[in-house]
C-alpha cells in the first residue's frame, strides 16, 4: 500500500467545500493514467465526529472496445 499524497508527478489530491455546509468532497486526479495506476484505492477520512472509509478500484484499458468485452467485471 502506498501512502498519498507523496511524489508522484502525474497524481493530485483536490478538495472543496460542499455539498452541504460544513462538508468536504474530495477526490484523487490521476494524469496521465497508465497501467501502472491500476489498483484498489482507499480513503480514509476522520474528525471529532467519526471516522468514515470508502475504495474504488481502477482497471485501465488499452481502447474503449475493452470496457465492452469486460463490462461488469470487476463489480
């Protein structure tokens, strides 16, 4: 497991305000994407009130005909 942010050129953390007052939303850009970014990727987020976790996998094709042959996959 890698920890993030760290010195990746082609990845960014991005956050901003809302939806709600007094909320957070954030999210991981990764540009380019290669195959080597292929993975399972975890947030993990904690304040006074709580803690809370979410993850999403990515799988990276070579050509938009691959998502049509491996659609459903890897649900």
């Amino acid at each position: 497991m890698e920890l993030l942010p760290g010195d990746r050129e082609n990845l960014a953390i991005q956050t901003r305000g809302g939806p709600e007052k007094h909320e957070v939303t954030g999210w991981v850009l990764i540009s380019p994407l290669s195959k080597e970014d292929a993975g399972e990727y975890e947030c993990h987020a904690s304040n006074a009130k709580g803690e809370a976790t979410a993850s999403a996998k990515i799988h990276v094709v070579e050509t938009l005909h691959e998502i049509a042959l491996t659609k459903g996959r890897w649900c």
